[in-house]
C-alpha cells in the first residue's frame, strides 16, 4: 500500500481515499474493500487503443485477474481469466464490445454507472448482465491458471487443425486446444488438453509461433507455481490421432477425428455433466452433477464421424465427454482424450 494515486480515484466503495492509502492497520481493513476492488480506472477492463496509441476506448468490463489476450482466425477478441471471487473456475470469454463478463469490481467505471457499491449488488442481479463465458477450463483437471491464446498457423499442426486456437497453461504440464461451435449466433466452445503427458513442463505463458510453424511456449515462475526458460515445439509432419471438431446436436454431440476410430472401443465412452454457483466468493464447487447414459455410439461411414446421443443438453451446464478408452482403427490412444463443452445455448 502506497500513498501515491495514478489518475481518478472513484469514492464508491467501503474504505475512503485515505484508509486506501495510508491505513493504521492495512490487514485488518483489507477484506471490507473486495477482493479486486477497482478505485482508479480502468482495473478489470479490456481497452482498446488506436494503432498510434493516441486514443483509448473503455472496451469491456468485468474481469477479476486475466492473463491471456488474443484473436482467434475468425477475428473473435478472447480473454482467459483466473478462478477467484466471482469466478466458480476459470473461463475463456468470447468479448462482446459493452459487455459485462463477471467480475462487479470494474462497473463502477461505466459513463452510466447508477453509483452503487458493486458488493451491494445480488449475485441474481449481476448473472442477468454477465456475458457467459464461451468455455470453462474444469478447474485442477483441465487447467488451474489459463494463460494467452494463439491461432494455429498453416503448416504449423495437421491441415484440420490450422485456425484453431491453442492456451497457455501456468500450473499443469499442459496446453489447451479450443474446438468452436456456434449455436443460433452464440460461439460456445470445447476444450481439450493438448501435449500433456508430454515433456513439456508447467509455466506456460506466452505463446508464439515462429515461421517454420515452430510453437515458442515462454514460461513464467511465480511463488506458487510455473517454471522458467522457452521450450519450442515443433510438429514431425505426422498424423496424430485426435479429435478435431465437436459439435452440439439437439440429443448429444457429434465428433470428428483425425484417424478412423475402432467402433469396438466406443462403449467406453462416458458423459457427465455439472454446473458452478455464480457468487462472490472464491471460486465454486461443482453443483447438480451427474452422469448422462450415453443412449447410441454411431460411426458414420467414413470411419472418422461419431455421433453420441445422450438426450437434450442442459444450458448453463459443461459437459464433459470422456474418451479415453477410445482406440484408433491401429490401435492408438487420442493425443487429448477429454473436452470439456460449455453449453450456454442448447441446439433445438
């Protein structure tokens, strides 16, 4: 705590100017502020500024502890953010220009903003205004801190591949692969792990790809997690068997693959599905978890289309499709054999 203040400091809140800045007793006042309080502009926004950094726009609010930014190949503007107060896990927004995404602390930095203390707000009140995040990253099995994404580049992954999106991971051996949907306008996503179990290490977070469609994966150390040092990955130009689009049908999910799937293997394959409490506190466990029966496991002809039925799919809810049992016609494991799917619109 410091007493200096760069740029407006707003008196909304519950600690005034001076306790902020010069308390007898920091500790002890600390929790009554909010976690990410935001009393000079613009914590918790994303900015847009002009290519010749003269003018600034407020371009979104609400987010807690982001640590990735980055355009996917449809020009869709991506923010991963961190679990915490106001995060049940962490997600993977979609930005909309305007929009609110979770986190009340930035609001009191709206031109139109009505001067409430965002913390005396209803968490009923504020889920009505949150922009829903187009994915979730299951929070210590997927993914504990998401960091920067990245479009895959021709050249860089197999064909099917290029234009999807990779994530930096800081806590897990990992990287993330999203695979897009788009339900009646609403992008939704799934995300899969990708190269771990590999040698790649923790601490992933800054991603660049060079322009021999090596992948730079810069790491970060922090105090309680990451690694340091660069590792470059780089494809062998091989097929690798994985999933490489998901889609959400009206009674269950229809997945392609890279390789042909053995079919005797499918009934291995398990569903489940849960949902998080939006509220103040740190983070959520799952709530109204449950297995969904998968009803039929279908390959179409060209031995690379499944399609599962599992019945209608809840909104609100991400449903995790579990195929690691699944083999390849050769006999190979998936390289990431788990996707976490988001449904925030259910296809009709």
């Amino acid at each position: 705590i410091l007493p200096e203040i760069r740029g407006n400091f707003t008196s909304i809140g519950r600690l005034t100017r001076e306790e902020m800045t010069a308390p007898s007793d920091w500790n002890a006042i600390k929790g009554k502020a909010g976690r990410m309080y935001s009393r000079v502009p613009y914590r918790g926004w994303v900015l847009r500024v002009s290519p010749d950094g003269k003018e600034m726009e407020p371009y979104a609010s609400g987010f807690r502890s982001p640590d990735g930014i980055g355009f996917d190949a449809a020009g869709r503007l991506l923010v991963t953010d961190n679990q915490g107060d106001w995060r049940a896990t962490s997600p993977l927004y979609s930005v909309k220009k305007g929009g609110f995404h979770g986190n009340p602390a930035s609001l009191v930095w709206q031109n139109d903003w009505d001067g409430r203390d965002p913390l005396d707000i209803s968490a009923k009140e504020l889920d009505i205004l949150h922009h829903q995040p187009a994915g979730y990253f299951a929070q210590g099995e997927l993914a504990n801190s998401p960091t920067q994404p990245i479009a895959v580049p021709a050249g860089a992954l197999p064909e099917t591949l290029v234009g999807q999106t990779i994530i930096g991971e800081m806590n897990q051996p990992t990287l993330v692969r999203v695979l897009d949907d788009e339900v009646e306008g609403t992008h939704q996503v799934a995300l899969l792990p990708f190269l771990n179990g590999s040698p790649l290490g923790n601490g992933n977070h800054r991603l660049a790809f060079a322009p021999d469609g090596s992948l730079y994966v810069g790491k970060t150390a922090l105090s309680w997690a990451g690694s340091s040092g660069i590792t470059r990955i780089m494809w062998n130009g091989k097929n690798f068997p994985a999933v490489d689009r998901l889609k959400a049908l009206p009674q269950g999910f229809a997945l392609r693959f890279t390789e042909a799937i053995d079919p005797a293997t499918l009934p291995g394959i398990a569903i489940r599905r849960h949902t998080y409490r939006y509220h103040a506190g740190y983070g959520s466990p799952k709530v109204d978890e449950e297995e969904i029966p998968v009803a039929s496991a279908t390959v179409l002809a060209d031995g690379l289309t499944l399609t599962l039925g599992c019945g209608p799919l809840k909104e609100g809810f991400l449903h995790l499709i579990d195929l690691s049992a699944v083999r390849t016609a050769a006999g190979k494991p998936l390289l990431g054999d788990k996707a976490w799917y988001h449904v925030i619109k259910a296809p009709r």
